[in-house]
C-alpha cells in the first residue's frame, strides 16, 4: 500500500509539471560519425533476425525462406578459418531465438514447440522444451538466465498467455496473460509490461498506458504506473529504473521522442529525447544493449546509438544499412548491422 502511495504521488508530481509546462523536454546532443564497418559475415539471403551470445563468440540468424520455412544458423565469429560455415543449421518454422544467460545455450522456435541447443555441442541434437499440443512461440529469456518467458496459445485461438520455466524445461507455470510490450527486471523474478487504455479527460477519450508488473511463482498483473503517455518501448537496462519511449509534438512542424525514465519511488523523469524516431515508433525495432545503458536502432537519419545514462545519440548517417535487424557485440565494444554483402560489425566510437 506504501509504494502504491509513492507511486502516485510521484505520478501527480508528473502530471502537474506536465499541465503547467515547467518540466522541459531534454534536448539531447547528437554526436554525428562517419565511416563504415567491417564486412564480417558474407550473406546472400534475407536476415529476420539476428543476436550474439552474451561473450561475443556464437553469431545466431535467422534468414528467410519458402513456403512458411525460414532456416536458423549458427555461427563461431572467433574461428576465422570457418567463420563462413555454420556450425549448425536447421529449417525451422519460426521467427524468434535467443541466448540464454551468459552461456552457450539457444533456444528458438519451431513448429509450435521451444527447442534448447548447446552451441557447445553442435553435433547434439536439439532438446524439446515444450513438447504438447498447445503451441509455443516468443522464447524471452530472463538477464541471467534463470527463467524463459514465452507465449502459449491452442491453435486458432486469440487467447495468449506467458508462461514460465526453467531454461531445462522444468518448472513450468502459469504467469499472466499475454502483453505486447514486457521487459525482464534485471534479476530476473519480476516481468514489468506496458498496456493500452483510455482515459477520459475533458469529455474526450485519449490513450494512455498501465505499467503492469507480475512475479514468478505468482500469477497476474499488478498495478505498476500510470501513463498518460501512449508507450512505443518499453525497457529495463541493469539497475532500478524503467525507461519507456513516448512521441511528443512539440509545436509546429517539430516531433521528437522522449526517453522517460521511472523510478522505483515511481517518479517519472524526461530523460532524453531523439529526433530519428518521429514517426510510429511501435514500428521501430529497438536494439538494447544487455549490460550497459545504450539501445541501438535505425532511425529516419540513420543508425543511432542512445545512451540514456551520458544523455547523448551517436549518429551514423552514412552506414548503408539494408534492414532494420541489428545485434550487440559487447566484449568488442561493437555493432552489428545488415549491408549490402551481409553482416558487418561497427566498432563504436
């Protein structure tokens, strides 16, 4: 009930300084560089998706394919000699992998079920997490790699839900029903989301959000934070506070997006701010870095790099970037991005 109480009179604070205009929408420094990077996968076909292993050795994508089936693979960046060949390759029929913890393990989609694979082990067959008639899809693993967030759903209906487990597949349970936007606490045992409402103000109805929050080994959303906001991103860098992205008009012709920032009072900050996402920012793919506080993302000038704790953008507005699917190197302080030729790697200033 406390923190309930904190919360909305950080809220109040908020909006009140929203109404009367004293708080200013930062303006951001852009810092623009030029430059290309470093061609380091050759790649004919086309890239969904793309994520490194949290050491920067094993390079995941998955490319496109016909008639329903794309194919995932799997690659050791570190052994030169080989770079070019997969180390596993598999088609699959899915859309979503991703790293588990620190380690070497992946766990991807196919065919309605969850599959685990030890990059370690190239030559082991894939394990079956979800083996049932129901159908899993959208693996999200917690920071540390204790918990694997997904969606289950029967076929053919429209209700979702996230569940829990175990990266082995143990421990599964029920969490809530299924958001759009979630984001894992850093520690893992908490799931924040954002929601769409309405409000009605002055006779008129206008959007707005709940900040919603679950814990495992509970079940349903809790009330979190109101927004008056309409969230486009939702995010949990380590540490305590929550970051969420908002469009703003600011008079005229100019729009810009606000970074703001939630604290665990539940006082709402404008944090910072870019004018690369103008438009609907529910269609920008944003790229977040795993251990730091940079997001990355293509944005209507070019790539940019948002680093919300030094309040700054880098700019690289002339990479010839062919899609909007990128993916963090952190060992090698380095981005990767689609080219012309395929995968290249952008060693950030």
């Amino acid at each position: 009930m406390v923190a309930s109480c904190v919360v909305l009179v950080g809220l109040s604070y908020y909006i009140a300084s929203l109404m009367s205009g004293m708080v200013a929408i930062p303006r951001t420094p852009v810092k623009e560089y030029g430059g290309e990077g470093e061609l380091l996968l050759s790649v004919s076909r086309e890239v969904l998706s793309m994520e490194t292993s949290r050491d920067g050795r094993f390079l995941c994508l998955l490319m496109g394919g016909e008639q329903g089936e794309n194919t995932l693979a799997v690659y050791d960046l570190e052994d030169g000699d080989a770079r070019e060949e997969a180390v596993f390759q598999r088609g699959v029929r899915g859309f979503r992998a991703a790293w588990v913890g620190t380690g070497h393990r992946l766990v991807f989609e196919d065919r309605g079920d969850l599959w685990s694979l030890d990059a370690d082990a190239p030559g082991s067959p894939p394990f079956n997490l979800t083996a049932s008639e129901e159908y899993d899809e959208d693996p999200i693993p917690s920071p540390r790699g204790d918990y694997i967030l997904w969606t289950v759903s029967n076929i053919g209906s429209v209700d979702h839900r996230f569940w829990v487990m175990r990266p082995d597949g143990t421990q599964k349970r029920y969490l809530a029903p299924r958001c759009d936007m979630v984001a894992w606490s850093p520690g893992g045992g908490r799931v924040i989301s954002a929601t769409s409402t309405l409000s009605e103000g002055g006779g008129e109805s206008k959007a707005a959000c709940l900040l919603q929050e679950a814990w495992v080994g509970e079940e349903g959303w809790n009330f979190y934070l109101r927004c008056e906001e309409k969230v486009g991103y939702l995010w949990w860098p380590p540490g305590d506070d929550i970051y969420f992205l908002a469009p703003r008009e600011m008079g005229g012709d100019e729009r810009r997006t606000v970074w703001f920032k939630v604290r665990p009072s539940g006082k709402v900050l404008r944090e910072a701010s870019t004018d690369g996402v103008t438009g609907n920012v529910p269609e920008t793919a944003f790229f977040p870095e795993r251990e730091g506080g940079r997001i990355a993302y293509l944005g209507e000038k070019g790539l940019e790099v948002m680093d919300v704790r030094r309040r700054e953008v880098s700019r690289y507005p002339e990479l010839e970037v062919s899609r909007p699917v990128l993916a963090w190197r952190e060992s090698l302080g380095a981005l990767l991005y689609l080219g012309p030729e395929g995968v290249y790697q952008l060693a950030l200033e």
